[in-house]
C-alpha cells in the first residue's frame, strides 16, 4: 500500500514533457528583449525584409526585422570587385614621437606605415592620428550607406597620449582600421582613399 507522500514524490519524478512545435521539436522561448527593434545596425538601416526561409521555416509573418545578411564569394580573379582590389594587407610598424617647439606643448605622434600591394612593391606612408581621423569623416560622407564596414577609429586621449601602452593599442586599432579600408572593395578605389595614401 503506497501512502500519500510516495505519490506526490512519483508526481515530481516524471515532469510533464516539453511543449513542442508543429514540427514536432521542442518549443524554445526567447527572453523578451524590450529593446530590441531601438538599436538597428547602421549597414541594415536602409534595407527591408524579404520572404526568406528563416520566414518560411518558422511561419514569422513579422516584418519588422531587417533582411539577413548575405555573403558573397568575390575571390575569383576576373570578378569587378577582384579588380578593384590593389592592397594585400597593411602594417604599422612603428611610430614615432615629434617634440613641440616647447617642453610638452606642441608634440605628436607619426605612425609609420608599409602597404603591401599584389602588384609590384611595398607602399611606405607616414600619417598623424587626425589625418587617420578626416580619412574616415570623408569616406563616411562619401560612401553614408556603407558607415557599419568602417570601424570606429580607436580613442583619443589627453592624459594618456603619449604613453606606451596606449599608444600600442592605438597602433593595433587604426592597422585594423586601415586594413578594413583597403581590403574593401568600394573603398579601394575611391578618391578620398588615395588621396589619403598619397598626398
């Protein structure tokens, strides 16, 4: 004879099973994001939603949210995007540190730069932080609808500019930064862009 206490523990033992779809697999909730549809990626914003099968599979009727991203193989050579491309990749060696006319007034940094070109030789460039700085305003004002493939130029800092490590970092973000640019296609070819190599 099984008491009250040995039913209710058998009860606890065996939970209900999960809520399932119509495809038969396991429900998931998602965490309510309030915020969500308020922050949008700058590279969606002028896109809208088309019937994918993300749509079709989950039977989203929701058109609110951005189309997805597609990605694209440009790597044949005798592709348009191929033939705009002239950079390899771009390093920054070092920098250098200028002395103002007086004590701790007037000094800057120079960033030594080598671009490593699929044809022919290595591209030396010596740049300041603000000429790194108008590059990006000028391809942002040329290129609006492709500011999500800039990246943000890494930080300025008054009390900390001249220090080692966080001169190291600015190095290791504006390369990132230079490498985002040349290695884009639309970007490779602009004006703005060879102006800034070459003046």
């Amino acid at each position: 004879m099984e008491s009250a206490g040995s039913d209710t523990l058998a009860h606890r033992s065996s939970p209900s099973p999960p809520a399932r779809d119509e495809g038969g697999k396991p429900a998931t909730r998602r965490p309510e994001h309030p915020q969500r549809n308020s922050i949008v990626p700058p590279y969606w914003q002028r896109h809208e939603r088309s019937a994918s099968s993300h749509s079709l599979i989950t039977g989203s009727a929701d058109n609110s949210r951005p189309a997805p991203i597609l990605l694209e193989d440009h790597t044949n050579e005798g592709s348009e995007q191929c033939k705009a491309l002239w950079a390899r990749h771009v390093t920054i060696d070092d920098y250098v540190i200028v002395s103002g006319t007086a004590p701790g007034l007037g000094a800057y940094v120079v960033w030594n730069c080598t671009v490593e070109t699929l044809d022919g030789g290595p591209m030396k460039i010596i740049k300041r932080y603000s000429e790194f700085d108008e590059l990006r305003q000028r391809l942002v004002k040329t290129f609006p609808h492709a500011e999500g493939a800039m990246p943000p130029l890494p930080p300025k800092s008054v009390v900390s500019r001249f220090r080692t490590r966080f001169l190291e970092r600015r190095k290791a973000g504006l390369s990132y930064f230079l490498n985002c640019i040349l290695l884009n296609p639309e970007f490779a070819g602009s004006p703005v862009l060879k102006e800034f190599l070459f003046s």
